[in-house]
C-alpha cells in the first residue's frame, strides 16, 4: 500500500512530461476498476470523489473502501476531493483520510477566492500528508453541483496566477484555459496551449512547486491531450466519460439478461468496462509503467 498526497505522484510526472489520470467515481464497483486497472498497468493513480457522491456514500465509507483497495496494491495512490465550495466538508474530508482536498473557489473574487483558500491549505497542511488544488478563472459546463454558462467562463490571468498560487498556499493548480466539463458541442474546442505553458513557466520554472490540473478531460482528442501535458499537465481529470461506460454498460447488460437478476454478474460487466477505459487513458496519459 502506498497512499500518498497528489503533489509527490504529481512533480514526478511534471518532471518527466506524462501525466497521472485522475478518475471520479460514483460507485465501489468504479473505484475498484480505476485501482485494480492502474495497478495492472503499473501506473500511479489518482481517485476522485465530486462533493455529491461523497455526501451519498458519506466520507467515511469512501475512505474506508479506499484505504482497503490500497492495501492490496503496490503503486501510488490518492484520494481526491473534486470542486468543493464549502470550506467545512473540504476540512472534514481532510480530517477523515482525504489525501488531496480541491476548493473551488473560482465562483468568488479574486481575493476571497484566495481567503478560503488559504483556510482551507492552512487546515490540511497542519494535519500533515494533505495538499490542495486551487482554481483561478471558471471551467465551463457542468461538474457536479457546479454550472457554468460558456460565455461566463473566465480563462485564468497568468498575471495573476502566480500571486494566487503564493498567498493561497496552493499544491496543486487548476488554471482555466478552455476546456469544459461534460460534453464538447464541437469536435475542435478552443483550447489556450499558450496560455498553459506560459502559467507553467511562471509557476514551474526552475524548479516544479505547483503542478498543473487539467478540467473537462472527456471528449478531447488524442493529439489535444498530448498537447495538453506537452505544455504542463500533469494531472488530468476524467469524469462525465466514466458516468457514460457506468451508464452504458449497465444497459447493455440489463438489456442482454432481461431474466437474470443476478447483481454481481452486472457489476462484474461494468467493473470490465470500467478498467478497459481506464487503461486507454493510463496509456494515453503516459503514465503506465511509471511506477519503480
């Protein structure tokens, strides 16, 4: 078992140009396919919760099944909590075993994005093991409890971004450069590569201090997501692309046994699904193997 912070899987990555699928799941059933499918890879993982399936399953189980997976691999992992806005649940999941804690305060002004924060780095950092993501501008589309309109989504100042990631005492950094969460209405998003690589100079250069997230990972291409790491990313998050292999292949096997209740059967099938997307996006990412 190895369960450490996203930041030590995450400089190593930035380092080396791949970067560490970070994975949100909804069900026991995804969390063991995205471990056992990293594991068989080789790869170092990041598993993920959004606020509302943490609140359903409650913390404390999420943990608990976290921490038993882990037990039985031997590579990286982290458990993540995705966009949160409350500044208490983001301390209670720190307080019960989270490894790395997202507060999103992208919805606030620039300097009350930073006040909370900083509550929130300051709370975890004291308990010792947990880093935490920041985001400066908004990531449009849906993401949980959080909506964001296309035209009101604020791509990150890289101006900016440097102060935000000192007085914020951030680990990680989710800078919005035109990706979206859900579904791209178009095969050929604008997304800023410039203005990616630009932040990254400014918070990487010399040294790696704060590695970079990238948003709204489903339904870009192959090349944007080699572009995407090429200039910085080292974490990148995958959601509404699990929620559709959930859904599908839930169907499909319902559809195919109609007369077979037979829960484990289905959740074999899904688990199935489950890893064999995950190992393309392990494989795709460039971070199988990366695991000594």
């Amino acid at each position: 078992m190895t369960i450490v912070s996203a930041k030590e899987m995450l400089v190593k990555a930035s380092q080396e140009k791949y970067a560490v699928g970070a994975f949100n799941i909804t069900s026991v059933v995804q969390m063991v396919a995205v471990i056992e499918a990293a594991a068989e890879r080789n790869a170092p993982v990041i598993v993920q919760t959004s606020v509302t399936p943490a609140k359903f399953l409650k913390p404390e189980v999420v943990v608990a099944v976290f921490r038993a997976l882990a037990e039985s691999v031997s590579i990286p992992v982290c458990l993540h909590l995705d966009h949160c806005t409350d500044v208490d649940f983001c301390k209670k999941c720190a307080d019960l075993g989270y490894t790395n804690i997202m507060f999103d305060g992208s919805h606030l002004d620039f300097e009350e994005n930073i006040k909370q924060t900083r509550e929130v780095s300051d709370y975890c950092h004291a308990i010792g093991g947990i880093t935490v993501e920041g985001e400066l501008g908004t990531v449009s589309g849906v993401e949980d409890q959080i909506k964001v309109a296309a035209d009101d989504a604020q791509l990150c100042d890289p101006e900016k971004s440097l102060e935000f990631m000192e007085r914020s005492g951030i680990d990680l950094f989710g800078p919005a450069i035109g990706t979206a969460h859900g579904i791209y209405q178009t095969e050929n998003p604008v997304i800023d590569f410039v203005r990616l690589g630009e932040i990254y100079q400014k918070l990487n250069t010399p040294e790696v201090r704060t590695p970079l997230v990238i948003h709204g990972g489903t339904g870009l291409s192959e090349n944007t997501v080699k572009s995407l790491i090429e200039n910085g990313g080292s974490k990148y998050n995958v959601s509404t692309n699990l929620k559709y292999i959930l859904m599908d292949s839930t169907f499909d096997y319902m559809s195919g046994h109609l007369k077979e209740y037979d829960p484990g059967k289905l959740d074999k099938h899904v688990k199935m699904a489950t890893k064999e997307r995950i190992e393309y996006w392990i494989d795709l990412l460039g971070s199988a193997g990366k695991v000594i």
